[in-house]
C-alpha cells in the first residue's frame, strides 16, 4: 500500500543558493542521493516525512485487510491473504529502515503515528465489510499503490529508490491476486456479484483520493518536483490509474459509481466526475469510520507488547552481563 | 479407516494453530513478530491443506480441504485441546506453539521412515518448519523466562495455564490407532520431555506437577473456545453453499 499524495510536508529549507544549486545538479544528472551525502534540510525533512508516511500506511494497512484472515472462505485464500498482510509489514519494515538513514528512529516514528502528527494513507480508515472488499483493495487499492510507486523507484534518494524497487514487485503480485478474486466473485452466485459489486461502490471514490488534491491545491509539489521525490503530479497519475482500471471492470461486467465516467476520444482517456473533497479531508483529519479504530489498535498493540520488548533487552543484557563475568574466568 | 482419522488430527491440530496464530496478524508486541507470527501460521496452514487433501483421498467421499475445514462441526474436530486454547498474551502464545513444535518435530522425523509416500513427503517439509519453530518459540520462552519480573511472571503464568494440555499430544483417538503410515504419538515423548526440560533450564522455568491432565479434543469433546473460533472460521464459506471462492 502507498500514501496518498504527500500531505503537509514542509519543504522550507534555509542553505545557501550556491549549496542548493550544486545539489540540484546532482539531482539533474540523475545521481542517487546517499544517505552520507550533504543535503537540505528541506529535502531530508520531506523525505522523512513521505517515508514515514509511506511505513505508516503500509503497518496501518494490515489492519482492515486482517480484519478478513480469520473468516476468509477457503484455505487457499485465507494463506494467500495471510501472506499478503505479512508482504505489507515487511514493506513497512523496508521503509523504515529507509527513513532511518535519515536519522530518525522507528520508535520516534511511531509516536508521532499513535500521536496522530503523522499521517497515513487515508484509505485506511475505511471499513472491510465483506469478503469482496478484500479482492477491491488487492485490485483497485494496491494497483493505485503501484501507479504512485512505480516512479519511485526513480526517486532521487536512493535507499528509497531501492525499497521501492522490491515493495513494487509484491504489489503488482497483490493487484494480480486481488484482480482474480473479483473475477472469481464476478463469475460467481448473484450473492457474490452483487457483494463485489457493492464492494466497487464503495471503495472507487476513496481510492481515486489516494493520489491526492488536485495539481492547481497541491502544495509543495514543484520543489518535490525539482528534487525528484515526486516524478508525476496527482492528476496525472490519477488519470493514469482510472484509464487502466476501468477496461478491467468493465470486462468483468461491473459498473462503476460515477455517472459522468465515459472514454474521451480527444483526450484518449476517460472523463470522470468530480471527487467529493470535503469527504477526503474529513477522513484525513479523522472523521472517517475507521480513524480512531485504526490507531486504537496500533496503540494497543504497542502498549501491550511493551512486556514483550523490554523482557528481550533485560534478557540481552543478562546474556552481556554473564559473557563478561565468564570471561576472565574462561582465560585463566 | 483409521487412516483417515490420525490423518484428522494431524490436520485440526495444524489448522487450528495457525488460525490461532493468524489471529495475531497486526497485533504484535514488534513489527518482526508481526512478520514471524503470519510466517508459522503459514507453515501450519500450510501443512494442514496437504494433511486435509489427503484424507479427503483416503476417505474417497469426494471431500475436498475446504469441506473437511469449514464443513464439519466442533463435534467432528479431532485436534487436541493445547492448540484450541486462546491467544492469551504473548508468553502464552510462544509456549504453546513451544509444545506444539517440540512434539511435530521429532514426529515428523519418525514419519520420514514411514512406508507411505505421501506421508514422507508432508514429513519433509514440515520437519524443518517445526525445527524453526522450535528454536523462534524457545528463544522467546527463554527471553521471556529469563527477562523482566513481569515477563518471567507472565511466563510462569503461561506454564501453569498451559502445561496441563500437554499430556494429550501422546495420545491418540481409539479410532485413529494402530496406523503404520503414521508414527507412534507415546513413542515422541523422551525427546519432547528432553527439549522441554533444556529450554525450561535456560528460561529459569519449573516444569510443574499436573495434578489433572485435560484431554478430550481427540475424542471431538473440546472447550468452549472452539465453538467460537470455528464459528468465525467458517461463516464466510457456510452462508454460500457451493460457491467458488
Ligand atoms: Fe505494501
Ligand atoms: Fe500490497
């Protein structure tokens, strides 16, 4: 899974114009920016926060699709399931390895995620009603991830870069995955068709929000531009993805929720109707459904594993203890 | 037909485990559990779809794994009691699948001799899931044990919670008897009873005195945590008769 278009970053940095213009030719050569390099503040401050976005959205991910593990309809999807809410930690896992070379710790990351002064991708914080919605979010949720993602594995930092190389793969084997569940559902019993069908309604509109505000309300967005964290605006990757999703419903007969969606001879692509964003900033600043359920569990999880990880590091620190004492006796 | 039986309470045991397991997706004390908890649910899964394939082949009735896993009642389950149990927390959970592996590994070691085939190629697989499982489930016991007051507390608690299902590991149902494709379950226990007691030493744990072994799982007489977790495992499948999924 993937952030939404980045949101609040603060791009304001305060080098010298020799200093930013020597980094900004680096970056026109399209040279990988490494975690010893000299960069601006603003850019490393960004790159935290996408990152850390980015990890959030991934662990907070597992959430609504877990919601599903224990009551999948058979073995066979319930292992795959299982394998692929594992597949999200582990890109959780990458990233914030990737947003440690910039010198912030998971830990502090994690805070600011149970604080709530770090976002996640909003999508999230939409409920799993029934089975259908597990194959939407593999089709429709992680294929939006993968448009967002692909051009970041270009991205200018390179850890970054790396990590996304690697997450992109297992996304494009989630969408598969979550494709061929709605094709099974879609090719099913009037019960399964119907339950996809419902399942498309619901979760079309908050996915196309996932790219994020319109270009012209996007902040921010030329100088992540210029640096290369971000390579196409929202709008375009938005297009993009509507334009390759909606041949695929349509082949397996389903509708989409949008009266004014029709192919645009002109423009070679599809038109779309207008993206409800009131509806997009209320979940963003935590009305949605599932907000306060999301970072709840996270919360939980955290507290109540606090046993669990302070026991490992007094249990290390015995081990370091009782090595040292036997040392000396060891030598003599 | 005993066949089909043992075959049946090799299958539950594994699927109910990792489906217990499962349960945990998203909640772990650390990300690193949050991958290593899915990753034995898998294993145990896994296993079961193969074991549930087979019997449905020895039986001959035509069912498939999906029909023996979400078409049979709690009163037709055969595994035992130890992997029903809740999650409880995490120093519970590690020392029942402690148990559980340190009693699969040796077994499936024994199967790797056995005159059927498609029992020694199920052995050879799960043989080295379990020794994973053993040594990531130990070192937390041993971490845990060995760790806080509060965590060695926890852990004991686990200990005294636990230990009184671990009798029925060595038993097997009347009617899933006298097997030869399958291992004697009485024959495993002095290695069990070795791994235990090693890793018990290293966790600063007491083996302790049961005064009433619970067993009853293998006869299809369990708790009352069964019934709720196969109510959540199946509901899905149940409510679509004869869909495809
Ligand atoms: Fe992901
Ligand atoms: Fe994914």
């Amino acid at each position: 899974m993937y952030a939404q278009g980045l949101i609040g970053a603060d791009g304001k940095t305060g080098e010298s114009p020799e200093f930013l213009e020597a980094f900004q030719k680096r970056i026109d050569a399209e040279e990988k920016i490494e975690p010893n390099d000299a960069m601006p503040e603003g850019y490393r401050k960004t790159l935290i926060r996408q990152i850390g976005q980015h990890a959030h959205s991934e662990i907070v991910g597992m959430l609504p699709e877990g919601n599903w593990i224990t009551r999948a309809p058979s073995l066979k999807r319930k292992a795959a399931l299982l394998a692929k809410v594992q597949d999200e930690g582990g890109h959780g896992l990458y990233l914030y390895s990737a947003a440690e070379t910039l010198g912030v710790s998971r830990e502090q990351m994690t805070e600011e995620l149970h604080s709530g002064k770090a976002k996640y991708s909003s999508i999230f914080n939409y409920p799993t009603l029934t089975w259908a919605d597990i194959g939407i979010i593999g089709w429709l949720v992680d294929g939006a991830a993968i448009m967002n993602q692909i051009p970041l594995c270009r991205c200018s930092y390179g850890p970054y870069a790396r990590a996304m190389i690697r997450v992109c793969k297992e996304e494009s084997f989630h969408q598969r995955q979550g494709y061929e569940i709605v094709m099974t559902l879609a090719q099913g019993t009037p019960a399964q068709r119907e339950m996809v069908q419902d399942a498309l309604n619901r979760w079309w509109w908050p996915v196309l929000m996932m790219f994020g505000p319109h270009d012209s309300d996007s902040q921010h967005s030329d100088q992540n531009m210029a640096w290369k964290i971000k390579r196409f605006s929202n709008d375009a990757l938005r297009q993009k993805f509507v334009d390759a999703t909606v041949p695929q419903g349509e082949y397996l007969g389903l509708t989409f929720p949008d009266p004014e969606l029709k192919w645009n001879e002109e423009k070679g692509g599809y038109d779309f109707g207008p993206i409800d964003w009131d509806e997009f900033w209320r979940v963003v600043k935590g009305g949605g459904v599932m907000n306060r359920d999301r970072i709840r569990d996270r919360k939980a999880a955290w507290e109540n594993g606090a046993w669990v990880r302070e026991a490992a590091l007094a249990h290390a620190e015995k081990r370091r203890q009782r090595a040292a004492e036997a040392a000396p006796i060891a030598a003599e | 037909m005993a066949l089909f039986e043992a075959l049946l309470e090799l299958a539950d045991d594994h699927l109910v485990l990792g489906h217990r397991l499962s349960e945990w997706c998203g909640h772990a004390p650390m990300l690193e559990e949050d991958l290593a908890l899915p990753n034995m649910a898998l294993d145990l899964i896994g296993t079961s779809r193969t074991l549930y394939t087979y019997a449905g082949e020895v039986e001959g009735a035509g069912r498939d794994e999906d029909a023996l896993a979400y078409l049979r009642d709690e009163m037709e389950y055969r595994n035992c009691l130890l992997v029903e149990r809740p999650n409880g927390d995490f120093a519970q959970t590690m020392l029942r699948q402690l148990y559980f592996a340190a009693f699969m590994e040796p077994y499936w070691k024994a199967a790797l001799e056995s005159p059927d085939e498609t029992v020694r190629g199920i052995a050879g697989k799960a043989v080295k899931e379990m020794a994973y499982h053993i040594r990531h489930a130990g070192e937390w016991v041993i971490r845990l044990g060995d760790g806080t007051e509060e965590s060695a507390r926890r852990m004991q608690e686990a200990v005294e919670e636990l230990h009184r299902y671990t009798d029925e590991l060595f038993h097997s149902s009347a009617a899933a008897r006298g097997v030869d494709a399958l291992p004697d379950r009485a024959a495993i226990r002095p290695e069990w009873d070795r791994v235990i007691g090693e890793i018990f030493a290293e966790a600063r744990l007491e083996i302790p005195q049961v005064p009433f072994p619970q067993q009853g799982g293998r006869e299809m007489q369990h708790g009352e945590a069964l019934g709720h977790m196969l109510a959540e495992m199946q509901v899905t499948h149940r409510a679509h008769p004869g869909a495809v999924w």
